[in-house]
C-alpha cells in the first residue's frame, strides 16, 4: 500500500511538471503594457509613422502578443528566448479595410518576422532578421 501511495505521488509530481513545462513562460516585465510603433530604420529606408496611436503591441497574457494594426486587430502566440529572443507564432487578424496609406500588413508581417527585442531609454526596439531593419515602440500613455 505504501509503494501504491509512493507511485501515485510520484505520478502527481511528474503531472504537475509535465503541466508547468507546457504554460507559456512570463512575458518579461520590460516589456508590460501597450507600445506604439513609431518608426522603422533599416540601411534601406527611415520610416516614421504617421499616426502611432493607430498601430499598437501588448502582450496581454504569458505567450500572447496582440496588435492594433490601423483599422485591424491581430493577435496570436509569443515565446521568449534568452538574451532578448522573441518568436511570434502565426496570428490571426482581421481584414478591414484601411484608408488609403495605411501601414497596417507591413506592420503585422514586420512585427510577426521580429527576432529580437530590447527596450533601451524607454523605447522597444524589435530587431527583423538578416539587419533588415528595426522596429522602434514608445509606451502608450
């Protein structure tokens, strides 16, 4: 009887650390709250937005990310890696249509594409991959 309580205990432990390995991982606390896009700087091109109040990034939970993308929304899966690793998973976003002008696909796609993220006087900065260029946020107030 006591091995019987020793394996079901044990059962429990390996259930619970099976259950903890699957929860996404915390988003990092640098990163809390709602971030607006201000510009994007690549060898190729500086590009200021316009309107920064219209395209925005939080990560609402752990293993979330959610974006406000001119007329559309988006959200889908995050993951953090070490030394400032992000992978953005596939995410699903509305289709509306925006004005003329808008950013908001480049947005979406460059956001999802994102390989790295730092956060340097205030400002996340999303590095593309290959020195494509860098997406520049400040914090919504």
């Amino acid at each position: 009887m006591a091995g019987l309580k020793r394996l079901a205990a044990a059962g429990l432990v390996l259930a619970v650390a099976a259950h903890a390995a699957d929860a996404p991982a915390p988003v990092p606390p640098a990163l809390m709250g709602t971030w607006r896009w201000v510009e994007t700087v690549s060898s190729a091109e500086t590009l200021r937005v316009d309107a920064p109040e219209r395209y925005e990034l939080s990560f609402p939970e752990p293993g979330r990310i959610a974006l406000r993308a001119d007329c559309n929304r988006a959200a889908g899966g995050v993951t953090f890696g070490q030394a400032g690793a992000i992978k953005v998973g596939v995410m699903a976003m509305t289709r509306a249509m925006c004005p003329e002008g808008s950013l908001s696909d480049r947005f979406a796609q460059d956001v999802g594409r994102a390989v790295h993220w730092s956060v340097q006087d205030g400002a996340l900065k999303l590095d593309l991959p290959a020195d494509a260029g860098t997406l520049r946020f400040v914090k919504a107030q």
